[in-house]
C-alpha cells in the first residue's frame, strides 16, 4: 500500500506496479487508464499520481504514526519542550478529531491502570480536555507494521512518565537506526542545499533527500548501516537538527532508561527510541485568537518534495 499526499489518499500495490509499467513503455495510456477507473481512480487522479510516482512522492505505508502533542507555555518557561505525546500506530490515518478523542481514551485508560478513583479522574479530564483543545496532530507513514498506543509525560510530572502497548517495536527500531532526519526550521533555501549536500558527501549515508514545510525544510536520509541512538544524535548535532527537537528525543530516551526499574517496562528502552527522529509528513496546528483561544481551525503544514 502507498501513500499519496497530493490527492490525501491511499495507492493501491497495484496500481503502483501499472505506474512503473506504464513509466518503463511496457504498457500504454490507455490501458493505464482503463486499470486505474478499474480500481476507483478517476483520470485527473491517475496523471496527479503519476507525476508524484516520477518525483519519487508516493510513500510506502503500513502504518499511521499519528501523535498529537502540546507544548507547555508558561511564564516562567516561554518556550520549553513539548510536555506530553501521545503516539497511535493505525493502520487507517484518522481525522484530527478521531485522533484528539483516541488520545483522550488512552489517557482515561492510563489513569485507570495507575488506579485512579473516578472522582479523581474527572478532576483530571477536564484539564485535559482544555489541553487537547490546543494540541497538534502530526503524522508520520511508516513502511513498517507497528499497532498499539503510548503516552509519555516529558515533563516527568507523574512516574513513570510513560505507559503503552505497542505490538512490532522491533521493526520501528530497525526503522529508526537505518533512517536520520534533521528539521531545518527558518532557514534559506540555500543552507538547506547546502546541508543536504553535506549529508550527501557523508560516507555513512546512502541517500538523502529535501523537503519544503511550512516553517523550513526536512531532510530525510538512509543510512548504510544502523546506527543507535547516540551515534545518530551526533550526526543530528553535527547537520544543524533543531536543537529543541533533540531535547525532546534526549528526553525520551533518558526516561527510558529510568523506568526499567518498573515492573513490565524491561523493553521501555526500546520502546522509547521507537518514538525519536520523527518527522511529520503532515501537521495539524490550531489556529488561535490573540487571546490565545482555539479558532476551530489548523493550520496545515505538509512536506513538499525539492527536487536538486
């Protein structure tokens, strides 16, 4: 199954195979059009497709990595890191709205295996509902089959700061230890060629390629040979990565080391480096008055790929 953020739809295996047979002359138009209203596309979609399958667009996808995710703002701490996430791994890519009430369920689900009487839990839910009003909603295509939920408090408020059920954490570290991301926000265009060159040259890089965002640019690479945690974040240091954005995963990751302790969260470890280096192909930002209320509305950013 494919991915196609120009028409915001899923690509079946087939018709991506009569892509590349059309590409490669092995088929003509009109055989191509006939398969694809065979398969549910109408013309204006199928030759939208084609241009994404030249430029290397279309995304594999077997997962739908969605987090929604608030920063914290106060006064004394303007511009901290994010406080709290919530990952699903679905294989269908919900609505902002499903996933704001997934995430509410999961965390009436965490309150209640922390033990929490229900008094005490709507007491929480109504914080958390203001919260939610104000949450992104980032998503991430995965190649890799990954089902479950986690939750994850980065301010360390509550022990210990992260829950989840998350089925094929191995595949998504294998993922995360042969890819590397760096976010470049606010930047020319000019710096991000120049770093996209730079990781290019790199010896330990296969490939790598850049992408525009609303804010700046992504670039997103594979590497020759895994690299752990450690090793990557010196190559995010050393391509410019945003530096909150590594905060954020040094976070994560220092949490999991915290809770093997617990009992149950022997692979927490695991599980949190499953949640690093994430780069949203698409982000959903509430738009807000001056007073800082939600307007109902997002602002949507989603990658566009630069060809050089």
């Amino acid at each position: 199954m494919f991915w196609s953020p120009r028409l915001g739809k899923f690509v079946p295996a087939e018709l991506y195979e009569l892509l590349g047979q059309y590409y490669r002359g092995v088929i003509g138009i009109t055989t191509l059009e006939r398969e694809a209203r065979r398969l549910g596309f109408t013309r204006s979609e199928l030759w939208i497709l084609y241009g994404e399958f030249e430029r290397g667009e279309l995304m594999t996808c077997a997962t739908w990595h969605i987090v929604v995710y608030k920063r914290y703002i106060s006064a004394e701490r303007p511009k901290d890191n994010r406080h709290f996430e919530v990952h699903l791994f679905e294989e269908r890519k919900l609505e902002p709205d499903e996933a704001l009430s997934k995430a509410r369920d999961i965390f009436i689900h965490m309150l209640k295996l922390a033990g929490k009487p229900d008094m005490t839990i709507e007491g929480y839910l109504s914080l958390w509902d203001e919260v939610l009003t104000l949450a992104c909603i980032g998503y991430e295509p995965l190649p890799v089959k990954v089902r479950g939920w986690l939750i994850i408090d980065l301010a360390e408020h509550y022990a210990p700061y992260v829950w989840y059920d998350v089925r094929g954490i191995r595949p998504l570290l294998n993922y995360r230890r042969t890819h590397l991301g760096i976010d470049l926000d606010e930047v020319s265009f000019d710096v991000a060629a120049s770093t996209l060159r730079l990781m290019r040259d790199y010896p330990l890089i296969r490939e790598a390629e850049l992408y525009e965002t609303r804010s700046g640019w992504h670039i997103r690479a594979k590497l020759i040979v895994p690299m752990d945690f450690d090793r990557k974040m010196q190559l995010r240091q050393a391509f410019r990565d945003d530096p909150e954005r590594m905060a954020c995963d040094m976070t994560k990751m220092r949490i999991g080391t915290k809770v093997i302790a617990y009992e149950g969260y022997e692979d927490a470890p695991i599980v949190c480096e499953g949640i690093t280096d994430v780069l949203f192909s698409e982000k959903y930002k509430p738009e807000l008055t001056p007073e800082g209320e939600w307007t109902g509305r997002y602002i949507v950013s989603r990658e566009r790929k630069v060809r050089i």
